[in-house]
C-alpha cells in the first residue's frame, strides 16, 4: 500500500449533516477543502438510521412556518428536498413542527452540493485514524484509503464526525456523559412485505413489543422501541432502543436483537406474517458522543430561556429531548413563537487553535445536546463552522 502527503486548507472530518454543510461552505469561500467519510455514500446517521424527518429547522407555534429559522445551506437542502417530492409538506407532529423526507433524496440533494464542487474534493471510504499534533496545532491527520494512507497537512481541521474522532485523537478536552446517564442508543432496519389495511400498526407493535417483554420473550432495553410505516406500500422502519454500549460486538448483537424483534411479531401480529427484514443499518446509532470542550458550554438554561448570545451564529428552537434508558423520551420546551442561539465559541476547540466542531460533538452539556443534535441544528453548525474555518485560513494567509 502507498504512503502519500497532501496539503489542504480545510480538512472536514465526516460528510453527515454537519459535514456535508461544513465543505460546502468552505469551499465556496475559496478554502482549498478535503471532505473524508469512513462510508461509501453522504449523509451519515440520517442515511444510515433511515430517518424520516429533519428536525430543528422551524419555529414551533400555533402558525405553520414559512420558512427555516436559519437561512443558508439548511435552507437550500429543505428547499431541494420539496423540490423533489412536491407532495411533502411541513408537518406538524406533537408541538414541533419537521420537514419529511426520502432517504433518497437526501442522498441526492448532499450528492448534488459536493459533486465537482470548486475547490472541494471528496474522499468516501477514508477513515481518519491517526493525529499529530505540536504544542497545541494539529500538524497531521493521517487516513486510511482505498489507494493506502494519507497523511494530510490541514490549516485548520473541522471535527464533523459525530463521535469526536478528532477530539479525541489530537488529545483536544471533551466531555462524554457516563454510560449509565448516556441517552439511549438505536439500530433502524427495513421490513417489506406487511399486509395493506392496517391503520393502527404504529400503535400495535409498541403494544406487541411490551408484551413480549413482560413475558420475557424479548429483552427490557428494547421497551422504548419505535415503528412507523414507510412510504412506500406495505413498508415500515423499526428504531430498535439499544443500551448505550462501547463494545466492538454493538452491530452484530443489534442485528440479533432486530431478528428476534421482527420473528416475534411475525408469530404474533397478523399483519406481519409474509414480511421479511430488507435493510439493516451498518451501525448503532449513538445519539450520545464525545463533545469537544470549547470556548462556552451551552447549557439546559440557555436553551429553555432562549438566551441569545452576541456571537451567537446558530439559531433553534427544538425541545431539549433527552431518550432516558429508564423513562425513555423526555421533552422539555422552549416557550411557543421563541428560540435560542448557539454562540460560536461552542465551535472552537479552547485548547487546539485549529480545531473546530460542528454536529454532535460542539461544546454543549448532556441535556443541552439532547436539543441541537437534530439534523437541522447539526447542518447550519456544519455551515458556520465551514465559514469560521475558511476565515481563519484567509486571516493566517495575511499574518
Ligand atoms: C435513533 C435516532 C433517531 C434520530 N432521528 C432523527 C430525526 O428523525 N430527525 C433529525 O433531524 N435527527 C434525528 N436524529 C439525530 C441526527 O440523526 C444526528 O444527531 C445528526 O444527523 C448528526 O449529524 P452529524 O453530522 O453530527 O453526525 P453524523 O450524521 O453521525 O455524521 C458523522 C459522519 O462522520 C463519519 N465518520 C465517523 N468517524 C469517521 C472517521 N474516523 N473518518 C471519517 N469519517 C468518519 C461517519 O461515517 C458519518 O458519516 C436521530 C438520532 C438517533 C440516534
């Protein structure tokens, strides 16, 4: 295998939602951007948890919104995504409101902003697994490709990559909420084949899934599971509740419980005799991770009392909602008609100067991340921190 060198100004770690927005933004400020993703395709938990709606794009009142609460790419990427199925509107769902979406078309619109993009490339199937730092500046991050190593000479690095693989590796502080606090964890899988007619499925297999639990026919943890049919004919889409874990077997033991769930539903539930499991997701979904330390915390306060910040450079509004292992889904809401601001020291690590974050792992405390984590929040980070990365190239241009 090769060893090769290669400089970039701006080296984003992870093409998901925050990433996705953060090499689009600086690259079309002129920053010679590299993007790598450990995965084959765009999108990262949004594609690879099958989820169906963006959330934390819109205010949440009694009116339906006409527009995103932040301009810019997560505005562009809604606006494609209506463009592509006309027949999907605003939806209102409890008190929040969201954008639905096809995972196809969210493939589609990412694909579409960073294909031969000026001044950006893409490396897909590129693991960043190796940083060397001096003093307190990463020098080097180093990835595994297809065509052997890289060894990369970023300006400035951007941790997109959900788990704070970056953090971590150049020894930057984080903070990571213990195990048995952690928020739960979920494994997605697709099943095909159920029987047409059957309005109160989403209701049923809850109900099914708590009995089987009671009679010890399935495992507690998986209690606060969720299921909803898809949008295609005779579809639906299981987020499996998994216990927070950091053992290498997650994937493997997911799997495992996603076939007993479905085998135990096709012996009992009618509408699910003839289905068959189509898709499994390739990893656990943490909605929990390594969260950089930075120049500020956001805290629970600052997002239930909508503290506005005078660097504040992200708006949202979406309730701080915390999946408790033992109560499961817990929400607490910002007043009707408000909204809080992320400030952008929350980006900036405080003891790497060149390492910023966007997505799941900014500078946020465990109840705060339970509300900026949703994809909306997650892509206007990404954009803002493309474009606190891009400036910070032009300024080191001029020193
Ligand atoms: C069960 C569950 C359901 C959810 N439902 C919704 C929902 O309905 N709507 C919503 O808006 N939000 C939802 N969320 C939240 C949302 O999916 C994520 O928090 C958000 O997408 C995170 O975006 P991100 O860019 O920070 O990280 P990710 O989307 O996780 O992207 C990180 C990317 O980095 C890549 N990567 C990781 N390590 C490396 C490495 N070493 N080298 C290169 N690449 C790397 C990964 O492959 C991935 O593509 C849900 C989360 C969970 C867990």
């Amino acid at each position: 295998m090769k060893n090769t060198k290669r400089e970039c100004e701006v080296l984003v770690v992870g093409g998901g939602s925050s990433g996705i927005a953060a090499a689009v933004s600086a690259s079309g400020r002129g920053a010679d951007t590299l993007l790598i993703e450990k995965n084959s395709f765009p999108g990262g938990s949004a594609v690879a948890g099958l989820h169906r709606f963006i959330c934390g794009l819109y205010i949440n009142s009694k009116q339906k919104p006409k527009d995103t609460l932040n301009a810019g790419i997560v505005r562009e990427v809604s606006s494609r995504l209506q463009a592509l199925a006309p027949e999907i509107t605003i939806t209102r769902i409890g008190k929040v409101y969201v954008l639905p979406f096809l995972t196809k078309d969210l493939k589609a619109v990412f694909h579409s902003l960073i294909y031969r993009r000026s001044h950006l490339k893409v490396l897909y199937n590129s693991r960043g697994f190796l940083v060397k730092t001096d003093k307190n500046r990463i020098k080097v991050v180093s990835v595994r490709s297809p065509k052997g190593t890289i060894d990369i000479i970023p300006k400035v690095v951007l941790d997109c990559s959900g788990e704070g693989v970056i953090i971590r590796l150049s020894g930057a502080g984080y903070r990571l909420t213990p195990l048995k606090q952690r928020q739960l964890s979920s494994y997605s899988f697709r099943v095909k084949g159920l029987s047409t007619g059957d309005d109160m499925i989403s209701i049923k297999v809850p109900y099914y899934l708590k009995q089987a639990i009671r009679e010890k026919k399935l495992p507690a943890y998986l209690k606060f599971t969720t299921f909803f049919p898809s949008d295609a004919a005779n579809e639906g889409i299981f987020k499996l509740s998994i216990t927070p874990t950091e053992s290498i077997n997650s994937v493997a033991c997911a799997k495992s419980d996603a076939r007993e769930t479905h085998r135990y539903l096709v012996s009992a539930l009618s509408s699910f005799r003839g289905s068959r499991i189509t898709e499994m997701s390739s990893e656990v979904l943490n909605r929990e991770g390594v969260r950089v330390r930075g120049e500020y915390s956001l805290s629970a306060d600052d997002v239930i009392k909508a503290r506005k910040f005078p660097d504040g450079v992200v708006k949202n509004a979406w309730p701080i909602e915390l999946w408790d292992q033992k109560k499961g889904p817990q929400y607490q809401y910002l007043k009707p008609g408000d909204y809080y601001q992320i400030p952008l020291r929350c980006l900036k690590a405080k003891d790497i100067v060149n390492l910023y974050c966007a997505g799941r792992c900014i500078s946020v405390s465990h109840e705060a991340l339970g509300s900026t984590r949703v994809m909306g929040t997650c892509m206007a980070l990404g954009e803002q921190a493309g474009f606190a990365a891009a400036r910070y190239c032009l300024e080191k241009a001029n020193l």
